[in-house]
C-alpha cells in the first residue's frame, strides 16, 4: 500500500521552498491500529509527509529529471504534538543544499501553528536506467504518473486568482 499524505500544495517556490497540507481523517486506514482508542498520525508517517512534499519540490525544481526521488537519510527529527482525526498538518520543506544524485533539505511539520514534526532530511534523485537502460521506459511512465499527480494537488492559478469589480 502507498501512503499518499500531501493533500494540496499551497505554496510552491521550485528549487527553494514548498507548503504543502494533509488533512487527517478517520478513513485514514492505519488509524485502526494506531492507537484504536486514541487514533494518531504516527510519528514516522508525519515523517513521510515532509519527506513527500520536499520530493515534490525537488522534482518541480528538475523539472522531473529523475523518476525516483526517494529518502536517503533523516537528521534530527524531533516531534512535538500529536495529528488527531479532523486537523490539518501543514508541512514546509526548505532546500538547504543540492548535490550529485542528492539533496538535502530541512523541514517542519505544524498543525494550528504548534511543531508536530521538524526534521533535516536528505532525498536521493535517480532514474531506474541508471542502472539498466531496459528500464528507460519505466522511468517514463512514472514521470508522466508524477506530472499527473502534481496536477491534481497543484494549481497555483487558483491559489492566485483575483476578482476584479
């Protein structure tokens, strides 16, 4: 199963800096078993939220050069609060430096203004052909499924529209 936990993207700054949003509810299929009577986001997907939202940065940032843009290692993280059903956990990540095949980035998870989450992280960008050129196609496809996706949880035109009288 693939947890999909960005909601929106409420601000994006390709190469610099994202918000991002995810609002929890009891649907959430992990809540059954995280706590059954005191259901919360565990702390290792809040984790995964961050780490969500900086990958959507860096790939907006490439303009989708890599297919995989996944976690590499995490620094730091400390947790603050609980995400109950019904809150919204707002996420920042913010790049602190972009090397060969990596970027590191730092990050904060807030709900109502309160730290739930910060975090330095570090996401590792490749294509599956790196390593066997049978899979360009592979690569492909799942940048399409990327911009895809990106289109469903950004669309800074109706963040940024205005009415005129």
């Amino acid at each position: 199963m693939r947890f999909s936990l960005i909601d929106r993207i409420v601000e994006l700054e390709p190469g610099v800096r994202i918000k991002a949003v995810k609002t929890l509810t009891m649907a959430e299929e992990y809540l059954a078993d995280h706590f059954p009577h005191f259901p919360v986001m565990p702390g290792v997907l809040m984790l995964e939220a961050l780490t969500q939202a900086g990958a959507w940065l860096v790939r907006v940032g490439e303009d989708f050069a890599h297919s995989m843009v996944v976690l590499k290692q995490a620094n730091n993280v400390k947790y603050a609060q609980f995400v109950e059903p019904g809150q919204t956990l707002t996420v920042t990540a913010e790049i602190i430096k972009i090397g060969e095949g990596e970027v590191k980035l730092k990050g904060l998870g807030t709900v109502d203004g309160r730290l739930t989450v910060s975090a330095r992280f570090t996401l590792a960008c490749y294509n599956l052909s790196d390593s066997d050129p049978q899979h360009a196609e592979t690569d492909a496809a799942t940048r399409r499924d990327l911009r895809n996706q990106l289109a469903l949880i950004y669309q800074p035109q109706a963040e940024t529209t205005t009415t005129t009288t």
